[in-house]
C-alpha cells in the first residue's frame, strides 16, 4: 500500500494540466516527502492522469467533469476512506506555491483549528486581479466575517488544509460550483473553527481561471445567493463537530 | 361573422375548387395515411386507440380533398366554443394517449406520467364541461379559451419545475457515482500492484 504509512496527504484538483501537474507533484514530493500526494483528474481531455501518475501521485479520474467542488470533494472521500490525520489542498494549476504549504500543515498539526486557509490579503506582497473581482472578494470577504463572527479576509482561496473530522464532515457535506465561501460558512455554522495563515499567490504559469470575466458576475450573486439560503437551513446534528469527534475516536 | 372573414372563405374555397392537382394530392396523402395505418395494425404493430385516430386523420383528409367547398363550410358553420372544445378534447386525448403508451412501454416512470395525465384530464374537463371554468373566467376576467390556455399553462410550468428538481437530484447522484467510481478504480490499482509486487510462488 502506498498510502498507509503517511498521516497526511495533499490533494490536488486538476483540469487539464499536463504541462504544470507533473513539476507540481514532484516538487511537493521533494519538498515534504512525508505527504501522500492526491491528484484529482476532473474529467480532464489531456493526459493530465497519466503525468501526474508517472510523477508519483496517487490518482483519482473522475469519469466526466463535476467542477472543482466535486473534484475536491472526491479527494475529501478518499482521505477520510484512508483516515488520514491532516490533508491540505494545492491547486493543480500552479498558483499555490509548494513552498507556502509547510505554514499551512504547520498551523493544522497544531490542532488548535479544523481549517487553515492561506489568506494572498494577509501577505505583503499586492495580488493582481480584475476591480470586479476584487470588489466581489471585498463583499464576500464583509459578509462572512460578519457570519463567521471571526475575520475571513480571502474566502475564495483554495489554498487550505483540514483535520480529520473536517474531512469527514466535506467528505458527506461540500457544496458544488465555486464551494470555498460556501464551505466555510456550513462548517462554521456545525461548530468548526478555522484560521488563517499569510501566502503569496504565483501567477499562473499556464491554463486559464475556472472563471472567465462573465462569470464572476454570477460568482457573485450564486455564492450570496447559497449563504442567505445556508442561514435559513437547519443545522445538521449528526454533522456537528462534537459528533464527529466522537465518531471518530 | 364579419364580413372580411367571409371573404377569407369565399376565396379560400374557389383557391381550392380549381385546384385539381393539388387535391388529388392531398387526397392519395389521406388515403396512404389510412392504409399504411390499417396495414400497420393487421400486422399487431399499433394499438387500437392509435389506429383509430390516424384513420380519423386520413378520414378528414380525404373528405376535404374529395369535397373542399362543403368541409369549409360545414366547417365555418358550426359554433366557434364547439370547435375550440373538440380540439380541446382531441388534444387531451392525445396528451393522455401518448402518456399511457409511454408508461405501458415502461420509457415513462409513472411519478412523472402523474402530472402529464392531471394537464390531460384538466383540459379534457374544460373541453367537456364549459360551464366549470365560468368560475374561474368570472374572477380573472378571461374569455374561455384564455382561461382554458392559463390553466393549461399552470400545469405546464408545474411539469418544467418538477423537471428542474429532478435534475438537480439527478445531477448530485451522477456526482456521487463519479466520485465513487474514481476512488474504487483508484483502489483497484493499489491492489493491482500490490499483487504484482508479490512472489508468484505465493499465487
């Protein structure tokens, strides 16, 4: 078994990605050779399974394209199926740098919190992006630390780890397009805690954003729209961290 | 009857009567409907009720072609609610039919067939009993075929909205699927090499 010796794994969604997932992979293994790493193939048409397999990745081929939420969601599966202790989340397309994941499993392994998210509006460095979209990150950004009760200064960012009894909780419960605001919200409401951890972004070396200019407006008003409806739905109890925890132990 | 649509018919009705070509024409396609139907049938290839409709269709084909000047006029002369009723109850007819044929080839489940069948009996109830939508005309204020379509248009949307919930159920089950998919293949290969790995005297 590959897997059964490591209490970590990375999880890695990719669409599409055969030029930039196999130097991923490999840097992720050279750098933290402890991690299992976890490629997510999202239905991709190119050999993005293949490379990433040869690279020495664990690999899930998702059959057709369920989005990233439903990608990351698969990985959530197997890494609660696995019972691994801490996984941390790295997109395939090369704008989370390998380096910054040490901070994020550094902060998880402390178990003070069920989630850290490494935040590019913590960090020094500016990060470039569309006015519209820094707008709606501002709003978005607004609206869940008011939920949250606690600053979320980078909601959209899928640069985050987990513990255990989160991933159980995603692995059954994680919503689908555009999930990150989404999710934090749900799992805040089932009484789980997060943090947040300052990252510098890299600009994308190739591939596009999952999300064109058009889009972002429906971004927008789709994930406002899912946390007014998250408010209005009861809280699950056999979801509940305290529950889990106890399942789990 | 206004005079502008008598005139519509007049012309309607000389267009035809000199058109010898074309209502031979119509009249072999009505002829041909009927016996490619009855040929159908002999063979146990369509059930009765559907047989009986296109030989009705081929009837009044025929009938036209054969005397265009009396089938419009006969036509024209009949009450307007009674021939927005009959078409009514030939669509109803037809809704209910094809549901039943859909169901019965097992294509259609029968929670979906429920709400096509309610349009069916809800129109072929207009079409029968003019009078049970007075109530209705008398507080939207509607003519009795705006009536009859807005009825037939509040089922409609309820069959596209039953639709939409469908789908999205559908959509988080196929994703269920494919995830699981994914990771049993994933699984799969472990073992694959694992056994690849291992002595053959073991095997």
């Amino acid at each position: 078994m590959t897997s059964s010796s490591s209490t970590t794994i990375a999880i890695v969604p990719a669409f599409n990605e055969e030029a930039s997932i196999g130097t991923l992979v490999t840097e992720i293994r050279e750098r933290y050779p402890e991690l299992d790493v976890l490629v997510i193939d999202d239905g991709s048409a190119d050999r993005t399974s293949d490379v990433a397999r040869a690279s020495g990745a664990i690999v899930l081929s998702l059959p057709c394209n369920l989005g990233v939420g439903g990608a990351v969601q698969a990985g959530f599966m197997y890494a609660s199926d696995r019972q691994y202790d801490y996984a941390v989340r790295c997109d395939g397309d090369g704008q989370h740098p390998p380096e910054v994941l040490g901070d994020l499993l550094a902060e998880i392994r402390k178990n003070e919190v069920d989630l850290v998210i490494g935040s590019r509006h913590l960090s020094d460095e500016k990060y470039k992006n569309t006015l519209i979209r820094r707008c709606g990150i501002f709003g978005l950004s607004w609206l869940l630390t008011r939920i949250c009760r606690k600053p979320a200064t980078d909601p959209t960012s899928g640069l985050q780890a987990f513990n255990r009894p989160l991933l159980y909780f995603f692995a059954r419960r994680y919503p689908t397009d555009y999930p990150e605001p989404e999710a934090l919200a749900l799992m805040r409401r089932q009484g789980y805690d997060f943090s947040e951890v300052a990252a510098t972004f890299r600009a994308r070396e190739t591939g596009v954003s999952s999300i064109g200019d058009l889009d972002t407006i429906y971004y927008i008003i789709k994930v406002f729209l899912a946390l007014v409806v998250d408010r209005a739905r009861r809280i699950d109890p056999r979801y509940s961290k305290e529950n889990i925890v106890e399942h789990l132990s | 009857m206004n005079s502008e649509v008598n005139d519509f018919v007049t012309q309607l009705i000389a267009h035809w009567e000199s058109a010898a070509l074309a209502r031979v024409v119509v009249g072999l396609v009505g002829a041909g409907i009927i016996a490619i139907t009855l040929r159908a049938r002999s063979r146990g290839k369509v059930s009765g009720p559907i047989t009986c409709l296109w030989v009705l269709l081929g009837a009044i084909v025929v009938l036209f072609a054969s005397n265009p000047q009396n089938f419009i006029t006969t036509v024209i002369r009949t009450d307007y609610l009674t021939r927005v009723r009959i078409m009514l109850g030939l669509l109803s007819f037809l809704v209910l039919l094809i549901t039943w044929e859909t169901v019965r080839s097992t294509h259609l489940k029968e929670r979906y067939a429920l709400l096509w069948v309610a349009t069916a009996v809800i129109v072929l109830v207009c079409a029968l009993f003019p009078q049970a939508v007075d109530l209705f005309r008398a507080v939207a204020g509607m003519s009795y075929v705006t009536a009859v379509v807005s009825v037939m248009f509040t089922f409609l949307l309820l069959v596209a909205f039953h639709f939409s919930i469908t789908m999205s159920s559908m959509e988080l089950k196929q994703c269920k699927t494919a995830q699981r998919i994914a990771i049993l293949e994933a699984r799969l290969l472990e073992v694959e090499n694992a056994l690849r790995e291992m002595p053959d005297d073991v095997s």
